[in-house]
C-alpha cells in the first residue's frame, strides 16, 4: 500500500493542501480547531486497507491551505463550498463526510445541504445542533455565560495573541489538558475566569499523554509559528452569521446514516449545552445508526483513541457499504 501522499488542489476558488491514501470510494476527513490533517494520522492508513480513498484537507485558514483575510470567509457555507468543491476536484461524485471538533460541524452542515453529494456522515465530539430560536452569541450573553470560550474568541487579536506567544506550549496545554480524559468541571474548561484568557483553564500537562508523542507536537507547533491561529478562530467569529445564513435550513433534517463517536469525559459532551445536543441525536438526525461513547477518553478522540474509533468507523463503512 503506498504511503500517504500530500499536494495542493484548487477547490471553491482556494487553495487546499490535502493529505490522501488509498483507492476506492471516497471518505473525507475534516479536522477541528486547533489541529490540522495531522490529527488524521492513525485514520488514513487504516481506511486504506480497508478499500477506501481517504483525503484529510488543512481545512480552509489552516496549515498549507489558503487563509483568506476577510473575516467573513470562514462561514459554513463557505466551508460545505469548500468540500463540495473538493469532492468535485478529487474527480468523485459521493463521499462519506467525516469530522472533528468543527470538522464535525462542518460534515453535519455538508449532510444536511447536499444529501445528493454527502451519502453518509461520521462525527465525533460535537453532536448535530438544530439552528436554535435565536444567534448562539446572543443566547450565551442572555443566559449570563459571559466568560464563555466563545465570546473571548470574539475580538480579533487577543486569542491571537495569547496562543502565538509559545505556539507548542499553547498546543501541548490545549491538547493535553482538555484531551487527557480525567473527568473535569466543565465550568472550569469552557468558561474563563474574569480578566483570563483560554490558557488559564489549562494545567501544564504532567506527564504528557502518551498520545501526543514529542514528534508530533513539533509538527502541529511548526506550523502554527508559520501561519498563527487567526484561521481557526475566524470559525468562532461566524457563529452567529451562521445563524443567520442557514436560515432557509431551519428545521432541515439529516436523513443519511451517520454515526456519532465521543469520549466519555470530553467537556462538549458532559456540558449542558452537549449533552442535551446529545440526548436529543436520534431525535435530531434521523437516519442515526449508532452513538460510540468511548470510556476514560476525552476531547481528541481519533487522536487519543484511535483503535476504537478505526474499528467503529471500518464498521459503520461496511455496513453502509454492504446494504
């Protein structure tokens, strides 16, 4: 089997730099925030042997893709374009979606607007979300969660700044702190003491988990010195446009199969903004074939626990495959 190729396709009018492997039909992978095609390292070859052509993107903003400058032009519409186009450039008519973090919001968006391209959809961490009665940013404020992630995300230039001062130390305490599996207070992870930043709710991690090996911190901290972090964060600073561009979709349902995959410890999850989205999935996504809690695991999950994933995933493709 050859190894994992890397290169540069134009899609939607920019530049993606794709990770890909293997031969037969089509599953795109789509990372979170703050990661890259990296974290897809432990899916890709696995998914080849089993007879599938993998293609991880740097999604739009990040790594070796390009970054636009406007703000703007990190929507979700603007990234469900992004992967209908790659569908297109890769030469395919169909792929299997798949997504993390904002990968997986990003894969539940691609289901829902184009069932004719997107046959079936995998995500892990973020459940589907029905569009909600009014802007998610207006609603945090009005619930009084202030200090919530989201909004210290807003202003353009201060998480910036936070995270680029030691990229690799930003990364290690992201990744390792909230991807450790420990059961934590939710109130402590995703909501930020007064006058803190996002780093301050992440302990140095001691030891560092076994599943984010020096190697590839260095890698992910690379490139993050080159391009920063603005790319990403501009994910955030769209969710109430979001709202309001997906409003001809309210209510729309998601009807392929899907499978839903999260540790049982990550903060999205255990939140009470997660696990209604989590409790009401067979509601909200009806063709919802399972939902994989994977015990003593936390946010990063393909990444932490990569057997259990790549057999639940090889599973759902076959099945689906199958019928």
């Amino acid at each position: 089997m050859a190894e994992a190729a890397q290169r540069d396709i134009v899609a939607n009018g920019i530049r993606l730099q794709v990770t890909e492997q293997g031969e037969g039909p089509l599953v795109l992978c789509c990372h979170g925030w703050p990661e890259l095609a990296h974290s897809w390292r432990h899916q890709l070859p696995v998914l080849a042997r089993a007879g599938y052509r993998a293609v991880a993107p740097d999604m739009r903003g990040y790594g070796g893709s390009d970054a636009p400058e406007a703000m703007e032009a990190y929507s979700l519409l603007h990234l469900v374009g992004d992967m209908v186009g790659l569908v297109a450039a890769l030469g395919e008519r169909q792929a299997v979606i798949v997504g993390h973090d904002w990968g997986a919001s990003v894969a539940w968006t691609c289901a829902m607007l184009r069932p004719d391209i997107f046959r079936s959809v995998v995500a892990m961490s973020v459940p589907f979300r029905p569009r909600g009665p009014a802007p998610p940013l207006a609603m945090l404020r009005a619930a009084g969660l202030h200090n919530f992630y989201w909004l210290y995300f807003q202003p353009p230039g201060v998480a910036e700044a936070e995270f680029e001062r030691d990229p690799a130390a930003s990364l290690r305490r992201i990744l390792g702190g909230i991807g450790s599996g420990r059961p934590r207070d939710t109130s402590q992870i995703l909501t930020l003491p007064e006058g803190g930043g996002f780093l301050d709710l992440m302990p140095e991690p001691v030891p560092r988990p076994a599943w984010l090996p020096e190697a590839d911190l260095a890698i992910m901290a690379d490139v993050y010195r080159r391009t920063g972090f603005r790319g990403g964060l501009n994910y955030y600073r769209n969710l109430d446009r979001n709202w309001e561009l997906l409003a001809a979709w309210h209510g729309a349902p998601i009807h392929q199969p899907a499978l839903f995959i999260a540790g049982a410890h990550d903060p999205v999850i255990v939140g009470p903004l997660g696990r209604k989205a989590l409790d009401t999935l067979p509601q909200t996504v009806a063709g919802l074939r399972r939902i994989v809690m994977v015990e003593g695991a936390g946010h990063w999950i393909q990444q932490e626990r990569p057997d259990e994933v790549n057999a639940a995933l090889i599973e759902f493709l076959t099945e689906l495959d199958r019928n």
